[in-house]
C-alpha cells in the first residue's frame, strides 16, 4: 500500500493542478484581449497628437495624462491576467504579481512634486 | 546531516511550493523583482521630469509623428509576438508540436523585427537627433531625457534580446523533440518572461514616448 502511495507520488504531475485549462475556453480569449490590445495602441497614439488622423485640434495636458495612464494601466492588467493566466492562477501567486505594483505606487506617492 | 536531511525533505526542482511548480514559482520570484528594478528607473524618470525648471523635452515633439508611429508599429510587433507565444502553449496542449514550433518561430522572428526597429530608432537619435550623446556638442533641452530614455529602453532592449535567444532554445527543443506536448509547463514559464517583457514595453511605451 505505501509502495502504491509512492508510486503515485513519483508519477505526480505538478501540472496536473494548473486548473485554468481552461485554455481551450481562453484560446478564443487570447484573440479579442489581443484586439483590445492593438485598439488601445492606436488611441493612445492618436491622443497626444489628433492631428495624425487629420483631427485639427489638441486635447487638454490633464486628459492627455490621465488617459494615456490609465489605457496603459488597462493594457498592462490584460495582458497579466489573459497571457500571464493570473485568470486562472492561485491566490498566492496574484498576491506575488501584486509586489510591484504597491512598491510602484509606494514611490509615485514618495516621489511626486506634492508642491508645485 | 541535518541540513542535507532538511534539503531532501524539500520540493525538488519539479514538485510543486505554494500550489504551483517551482519553476513557475522561481520565474514570478524573478519577475517581481525585476518589475521592481524597472519601476526605479521609470520612478528615476519621473523625478527628473517632474524637477523645477527641468526644460525637458515634450516626447511627442522631440521624436516627431513619424518616431512616434515607428514605435507603436515596434509596439504593435511585440503584442502580435506575445499572442504567438500564447499560441504554442494553446497549440501544445492540443498536442500539436508542429503548428507550437511554428508558433515559436514566428514569436522569435517578431522578437528579432523589434530589435531591428530598435537598433534603427537608435542610430537615428544618436547619428542625427542628440549629437551631444557622443560629441561635445550642447543642446537646448535637459539631456537627462536622453540618459533615461536610453536606458530604459536599453534595458528593455535587453530583456528582449534574452527573450528571443530563450524562445530559440524552446524552438530548438520542440524541433529535435525534447519538448513534447506533456511539457507544458516549460513553454509557460517561458511565456511568463515573454508577455512580462510585452507588459514593461507598454508603460515605457506611454510614459516614455507619449506623455
């Protein structure tokens, strides 16, 4: 009985646990984030500078920021969690990808010319 | 004894720590932390940018339309190779390791374009556009533009660079066999640095080039 045990041990896959296969469900995903992925990068594109699209006006500095931010913070979350498969990943591992990003807001807050 | 004991009663290479392969584990240890060195240098950027009286150069300016659709084309390139490498895992695990080496070739061939892109974008800027970097010459705006650019997207740079030579090695070893379609966890490791080096590549794409 103990040999079965250690026998099933040394044929364990560890793979075998990766339970967001799920990929055949994602592999229609992987395409759309992979469309949103390439829409994002032609706003962002044109939002510094509408003219390149033949638009003959300039948006406001503050849009500009904020929305180029925030498209990237997008892009880079589909990205972790469609490619990376942080979708499907254990609680453990998201909380080791989200190391980063409190280091990351840690110094904008730290670093940030507070007066102007 | 006892620390050889204590060594042997851990997980081995392919066993499993925290409910996922150590492999798996060991590239998200490494990624963390190399997403923390990457967020110095864009926080070093920053603070340059954000000095008094920096005079620092509007990107969209400095680099012109034409530099700045050249690099979303670059940007373009690395997210279609990072939807190939997502391709061989699928392709893998539907067993079929020809269409995953296939896949591989074309995520290599796209890591090697943006290289090629890149080496052209800094020949120009330094041939052309900042002669300061390799002559005495001075120039209207804070050169810390120029130091930070290049090394930001230097070091990027040679994230891919180590990127494509991994994915020729898994290329390689889907085509002499010793990847089949039951290593799965190899070509996802792998996957892990590409779609990370993809991820670094869009906010230094924004912060650097479009804001």
């Amino acid at each position: 009985m103990a040999t079965h045990k250690a026998a099933d041990a040394a044929h364990h896959d560890p793979n075998a646990g990766w339970g967001w296969l799920g990929v055949k469900g994602l592999y229609n995903q992987y395409m759309w984030v992979w469309l949103a992925l390439l829409i994002f990068t032609a706003i962002e594109v044109v939002i510094p500078e509408p003219a390149m699209i033949g638009l003959d006006f300039h948006f406001p500095r503050l849009f500009v920021v904020s929305s180029l931010i925030v498209i990237a913070l997008v892009k880079t979350w589909l990205v972790a969690w469609y490619y990376m498969h942080l979708i499907a990943e254990r609680p453990s591992i998201i909380l080791v990808a989200c190391c980063p990003f409190v280091f990351s807001l840690f110094l904008t807050i730290g670093l940030f010319p507070w007066r102007f | 004894m006892a620390t050889h004991d204590a060594a042997m009663a851990g997980p081995g290479p392919g066993e499993e720590s925290l409910g996922v392969t150590n492999g798996k584990l060991g590239m998200w240890t490494f990624l963390v932390m190399d997403a923390m060195t990457f967020a110095g240098f864009l926080a070093a950027y920053a603070r340059l940018r954000w000095a008094p009286g920096s005079n620092w150069p509007l990107p969209i300016e400095e680099f012109g339309p034409v530099g700045i659709q050249l690099t979303a084309l670059n940007t373009f390139i690395l997210i279609c190779s990072s939807v190939s490498m997502v391709h061989v895992l699928a392709e893998q695990l539907r067993g079929n390791m020809v269409a995953a080496r296939k896949w591989m070739a074309v995520t290599v061939i796209g890591g090697l374009i943006f290289l090629g892109i890149q080496g052209f974008e800094w020949t120009h800027l330094i041939l052309d556009l900042w002669p300061f970097v390799y002559t005495d010459a001075t120039y209207g705006f804070n050169q810390n533009f120029a130091a930070t650019f290049f090394s930001l997207t230097g070091f990027h740079g040679l994230h891919v660079s180590v990127g494509v030579i991994y994915n020729f090695i898994l290329y390689l070893g889907i085509r002499n066999g010793k990847i089949g379609p039951e290593d799965t966890s190899i070509t996802e490791i792998a996957g892990l640095y590409w779609h990370f080096v993809d991820l670094i590549w869009i906010l230094v794409f924004t912060f650097v080039y479009l804001i």
